[in-house]
C-alpha cells in the first residue's frame, strides 16, 4: 500500500512503518523517542475519567523494561547479523538486562526501518538527552554508517538551574542531543542562519558609509598560499600582491567603489556590507531556541513538547517544499504542524490517540 500525503496514524510505529510506508519515500525524519519512562516528565495526558491510557503505559513503561518481547527482539536482531547485530552483542555484554538494554534493542528494528524508507539523499535527527545519546549514536553508527555521522548537535534547553541549595551534587543538565545522520554521501542541505547581535556588529561593522549610512566591515583581499593556489600577482593601487580575484573583476570591483585603500601605499581591502550578509550560519551548539513559554500560545501541555522553532529549523535545513517529513513518535505533533505550516508532505505515528 503506498503512503498517502499527510497521514497520521495510530499505532505501533514499527508495525506501521514495515506495512505503509514504501522504500525511499521520506525526505526528513525527526524523532524523538521516550525514555526513562518513570521520571514525572514522561506522564502524559489522562483520560477523561483522569487515569491514564493502557496504549500510554504499554509505551511509555513495557517497551523499555527488559521482558521477554525485548528479549525476543534482541535475538532476532542477532540472527540477522550484520553490524547492527555486533553492536547489541557489544551493548549486552556490560548492560545485561537493563532497561537501557531493552530500549537500544527496541530502538534498533526501528532505526532500521526508517534507514529503509529513507530517500538516498535523505537526513534523520534523533531527538535524545545525555543518558542515552552515547549509546544512540554508536547503534546509529551500526544502522546507517559511522561514515554518515554529520553532527552532534547540542540544544540548550532550559535556563540554568540553582538548586545546589536543595542538595544537587552534580552540574545542572540544561541540555538535549540531536544527533544529524544521513544515509548517503550527498543529502538535502540548505544553510540557516541567525541574526547578528549587536554587539557583534558594533564590533566587526564599524564603518558607516558616508551618504548611504551603511554599515560595512574591510576584508582581506590577498591570495592566500599565493602562486600555489593558482592566485594571480599584479598590482592594485601600487601595490603588488597574489590577489583572490582576476584583474577584470578586481577592475569591476573598483569600479563598485568595493576596494578601498585606507592610505597611500596599504594593501587595498575589500568592502562588505553588513546588508548584504545573511548572518551566523547555524553551528552545532544552539542556545538561541528556548523552551515553550508558560504562556506561550503554542503550549499545549505535552510534557516533552518541544518548540515550534526547532523543528522550523531542522525541516527548513532538511527539507525542501513539497518533500516528505516522517516523525514515527509524534506525541503532539509538532513535527506535522511544523511541516504543513512549511508546505511539506508528513507522516505522523504515535501508539496514543
């Protein structure tokens, strides 16, 4: 059966995965899976009578217990063999049966199956705190190739915490783990930037153009590795250097009033608008996302909700309009608000109503 666009299902996202979704139809996944099933952050919505759900304690407490189903998935991971066999071989022999165990090997037949749906030039993020994330990414590694490993990204959650008043003997954890993963060597990439602070463009766009009041900043102009590098050697303003450009467009930038030599005889410069740049390019530390305001109007309730803003960042990096975006543990659906409100294709599971 193929996938149509924009469906949700309800159910087990392995079972749903293995019988709709076909191969290579998914541009993104994003997921962001439970654990540590017993911590108060991880209850979720109640019934209408205030109890919780059966489905909601099958997944969020049986799944990641060691019983006989993860025993059974675990051997049958390893009868396959493979790379992803060795590694929860590895993982069993200093985790035995431990709810850590039981989660990586419930994890793993799912991780396949997203690789599987995957697009050759598809991309995954896998959503997860630092208690699990060292172990995700060498399962993640088995799975996809540690050679497809593209970043590590660290998301500042929340604002500090001070609690050492209450007995906390440790750092505060204000942090969750995204690790970037694609399944071939050429994947959907489009660079997202952020806004220059202030102080940032104070300090590095100082010059005002006199009669435009336009902010730029000088840039090196010289060759850098010179003859080398193939850079050319001629003089501008009387001075001779290896320069990046040729002298027709060194002539058209001339022309532009872009160079401009500070005084007789200093290497001409570059002129950069502070206009014309599109800002920080987007590292693997971000702090600039916050978590979902009490107030906010996008808040829902969901305990483990995560903000609009970091899925826009993620789709848009990921994703172009018209793709598909699965999220095979979608909760509240963030990821699919997200994708509709980007013109993206979805698919959401969630084993909850």
């Amino acid at each position: 059966m193929a996938t149509e666009k924009n469906k949700l299902y309800y159910g087990d996202n392995l079972d749903v995965l293995k019988r709709y979704v076909k191969d290579e139809s998914v541009d993104l996944v994003y997921l962001d899976p439970p654990f540590n099933s017993r911590q108060d952050y991880n209850v979720l919505f109640a019934e209408k009578d205030g109890s919780q759900s059966s489905s909601q304690i099958h997944a969020f407490e049986d799944t990641w217990e060691w019983n006989i189903e993860a025993q059974r998935t675990l051997e049958q991971i390893i009868e396959k063999g493979g790379r992803v066999a060795d590694a929860l071989r590895a993982f069993k022999t200093f985790l035995f049966n431990s709810d850590m165990m039981a989660y990586l090997a419930m994890m793993a037949p799912r991780l396949i199956e997203l690789r599987r749906v995957l697009k050759e030039t598809g991309s995954i993020y896998l959503h997860c705190d630092p208690t699990a994330s060292h172990y995700l990414k060498i399962l993640m590694d088995s799975v996809f190739g540690p050679q497809n490993f593209r970043t590590e990204i660290i998301w500042k959650r929340s604002s500090a915490h001070n609690d050492a008043k209450q007995g906390r003997k440790q750092h505060g954890r204000i942090h969750d783990v995204l690790l970037f993963y694609t399944k071939g060597i050429d994947w959907q990439w489009n660079p997202q930037f952020t806004k220059y602070d202030e102080k940032y463009i104070e300090r590095f766009y100082r010059h005002v153009e006199e009669g435009t009041g336009r902010r730029y900043t000088l840039g090196d102009l010289t060759g850098p590795g010179g003859a080398a590098k193939g850079n050319p050697m001629y003089e501008v303003m009387g001075v001779s250097r290896y320069w990046r450009f040729s002298e027709q467009k060194m002539a058209e930038l001339i022309a532009d009033g872009r160079i401009v030599q500070q005084r007789p005889g200093a290497v001409p410069r570059y002129k950069r608008y502070r206009d014309e740049m599109q800002g920080v390019q987007v590292q693997d530390i971000w702090s600039d996302i916050g978590p979902i305001g009490a107030q906010a109007q996008e808040r829902l309730g969901y305990p483990t909700q995560k903000p609009e803003a970091l899925l826009e960042r993620i789709i848009k990096a990921s994703s172009n309009e018209g793709d598909m975006v699965l999220d095979p543990f979608c909760g509240c659906g963030t990821t699919v608000q997200v994708a509709q409100r980007l013109n993206r294709r979805w698919i959401g599971i969630d084993i909850t109503h």
